[in-house]
C-alpha cells in the first residue's frame, strides 16, 4: 500500500500522530513516494491519540 494512502486513512479513524520509519533511514518526506511495509502492532486496538509506527521503503 502506498503510505500517503494509508495517511489518508489513519486521518480518516482519527489517528493524529503517525511516524514513518524507512527502512533505509531516508527521512520520508513525500508519502506518495514510499510504500508501506508494515505497521507496529497490527490488529490491536488503541487510542487514537497514541503515536501508529509506520514502516516504509522506497
């Protein structure tokens, strides 16, 4: 998945702090260039104000 559409739907759920971690150490700037490769804890529940790791390559 690209990662400025999972953005999209994170925003959409109400989560408001997202970190992108790449896994080349890049800093990830511009989200439509990087697609995702995995997310911190999926499937759990959480409140949205808790930061959602994002892992991202290019």
């Amino acid at each position: 998945m690209n990662a400025e559409a999972l953005d999209d739907d994170l925003k959409a759920l109400g989560f408001t702090k997202v970190v992108y971690n790449s896994d080349t150490g890049k800093t990830v700037l511009l989200l439509s260039n990087w697609t995702v490769t995995g997310i911190d804890n999926p499937g759990t529940t959480q409140s949205t104000d808790r930061a959602v790791v994002v892992h991202v390559t290019k």
